[in-house]
C-alpha cells in the first residue's frame, strides 16, 4: 500500500510515524519530493492540496482528508472523478473544538470580555450575574462538531439551540432548520457559534443582515472558516456596539495580514486557526477504518457529497 502524503511537510513526520504504525508493510511518500511513478499511490492524505494535482494520481482508492473541513479539496474543479474524498471525524478533533466552544461561551456569559478592558482602566465594578438557564446560545451547524459542543454546553445549563439543513433531535438543544428556521434562531442567540461547513450556500452568512437579527449585546465565536464572515459587516456591528465582541478563529487569508484591523480591534479576540487541530497519533484511527473498509470492498464512512459541498 502506498500513501501519497500532500500538505505542509512540518506535519509529515509525526502522520508518517502514525501511518506507518497503522501499516508496517506500506510506504509513505511526501508530495513533491518523494513522489515517485504517480500510478502506485492508493490513498492520498491531504490538506488544501494544489489544484490540479490530484487527478494526475490515476489509481488512488480515496482521498483522505486531514481536515473536517474539505471546501479546500474542493476548490478543485478537476478533482479525479470517483474517487471518494472522506471527511476526518475524529475523537481528539471534537473534543478540542468543544473546550474552544465552552471556553469562549463561558467568558462572554459572564462578561470576562468587559472585565478584562475594566482591568485595564483599574475599573472595580459589578455587573449583574446573569441565570444560566436564561443564556442562550446557538450554534450555526449542528454537524459531527457543533453536536458535541452543543450538548456539552446544554450540560452545563445554558439554553442551547441549534440551526442546520435537516431537523436535528438532541437532548437539551432546540432544533431550527432549513431557510426559514434562520431568522428565529438568531433572533434568540446571545452567544452564537459557526461551525458550518464553507459552501456556496453557507458562504457570507455572518453579514449585515443576519448580525442585525441578532440580539443587541451578543457575541459572535467564528470556528468554521473566515469566508463565513463579510469583515466589513462584523466591523461595522462592532463599531455600532450591536456586538459586543467576537472571537475569530479563521480568516479569509491565512495567517491574517498584520495590517487587518482585527488585530487591534478593541472587541476582537484574534486565534490563528487553532481551535481544533488534527493530533495524527489519533486521526490515524479513522484513517486505518476507513482504508480497511475499503480494502474489503466497503464504501467508506463520512464521504463528501459533492452536491451538498461538504
Ligand atoms: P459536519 O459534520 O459536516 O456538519 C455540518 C453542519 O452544518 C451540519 O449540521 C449541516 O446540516 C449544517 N449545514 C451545512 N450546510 C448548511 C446549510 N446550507 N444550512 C443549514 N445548515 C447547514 O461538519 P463538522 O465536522 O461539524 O465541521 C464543521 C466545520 O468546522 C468544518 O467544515 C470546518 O470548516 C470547521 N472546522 C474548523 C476547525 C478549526 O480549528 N477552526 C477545526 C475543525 C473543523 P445537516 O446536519 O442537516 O447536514
Ligand atoms: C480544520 O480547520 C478542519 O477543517 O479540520
């Protein structure tokens, strides 16, 4: 078996110490240099890889992604046609991205954002505690990330609801869905989350209209991707105080440019995409599940519809 590894070369020792544990008799090959006759790769593991590349590898099983995310696969309009491309669902991958969630709601829920500016002008005052069951917050996708960090913020009392394409059934979270479920939904959420997947429809959702749908005072946590965003339309409800503050994960360009004002914007919390990232030693689980379900003939699990877009 022979693994075709295309992403960062600083992440290639410790997938190919992974991989090769996984499979002793296989050999793991990092793109360009060790690239040999591109017919022998079956599985290639990849991260945004460059355009037009894969379709020159004529016999690869599956692509497999190192991300949640695949709209960076599918920038690629020439993708070798099919061959299944998987998603990376992984234990360490969603707990990660539920602490980032849980630490983020609970420093807005109890206003750490404003004491943490009081600090700094030797500000000693009180604001009233707010009931957490009276706290509500929404998570803009309810997928195999925004379900576990919902319930786990549910857990600790919060009003939790939930915006997704389909009707959703978890314990403790109010399902909205579908066009019409949006404006309901923000209407209601404080605190409100993106963990979407980047698509055609999805793209620009956080934007003047659908910040104004929110309650005044709330906060907007970006874990998704930066496109979700119009920058301008965040600035602008930020300067007007409709938002009190966000917390931005991802950015339409990184690492983001040191000249984008978020960077010194007062209300903005600035993390270099980091709210989740892939630990190989336990993504290389999914990987040997999915490769052996291939191997046997099986279709993998958590392919990308390319019609959906994730
Ligand atoms: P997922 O399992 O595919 O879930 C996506 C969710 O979004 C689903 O609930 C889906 O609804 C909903 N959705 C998609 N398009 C929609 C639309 N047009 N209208 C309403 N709902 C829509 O994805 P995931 O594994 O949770 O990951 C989510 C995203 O997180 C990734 O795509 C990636 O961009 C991002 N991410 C970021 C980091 C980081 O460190 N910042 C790390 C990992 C992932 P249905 O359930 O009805 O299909
Ligand atoms: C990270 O951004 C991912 O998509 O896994």
């Amino acid at each position: 078996m022979r693994f075709l590894f295309l992403s960062g070369a600083d992440k290639a020792p410790a997938w190919r110490e992974a991989m090769l544990a996984k499979f002793p008799d296989a050999s793991f090959d990092i793109w360009p240099d060790e690239v040999t006759d591109k017919a022998d790769y079956d599985y290639a593991i990849v991260w945004r890889p460059p355009v037009g590349e894969l379709k020159t590898f004529p016999n690869l099983k599956a692509i497999l992604s190192l991300g949640a995310g695949v709209d960076g696969i599918l920038v690629d309009t020439d993708l070798p046609t099919q061959v299944p491309i998987v998603r990376l669902v992984d234990r360490c991958l969603t707990e990660g991205m539920s602490e980032y969630v849980l630490y983020w709601t609970i420093h807005y829920h109890r206003k750490m954002d404003v004491y943490a500016n009081w600090t700094r002008e030797g500000i000693w005052k009180q604001l009233r505690q707010i009931d957490t069951r009276d706290r509500k917050v929404g998570f803009l996708g309810l997928g195999e990330l925004g379900s576990d960090a919902a319930k786990k913020v549910a857990a600790l009392g919060f009003d939790v609801a939930g915006w997704s394409r389909s009707e959703k059934h978890i314990d403790g979270v109010t399902s909205y869905y579908g066009d019409d479920g949006l404006t309901p939904f923000l209407n209601r959420s404080e605190i409100l989350i993106v963990l979407l997947p980047l698509t055609e429809s999805t793209t620009g959702i956080i934007n003047a209209e659908t910040l104004a749908a929110l309650p005044e005072d709330a906060c907007v946590i970006n874990c998704a991707r930066g496109a979700h965003v119009v920058d301008e339309d965040l600035l602008a409800a930020l300067d007007s105080g409709h938002i009190r503050s966000a917390t931005l994960d991802v950015f339409h360009t990184e690492p983001l440019p040191s000249d984008h004002p978020y960077w010194t914007h007062p209300k903005v919390v600035v993390s270099p995409h980091m709210a989740s990232l892939t630990v190989p030693s336990s993504a290389a689980d999914w990987m040997e599940q999915n490769i052996n379900l291939i191997e046997a003939g099986e279709a993998p699990l958590n392919t990308v519809d390319l019609k959906r877009g994730y």
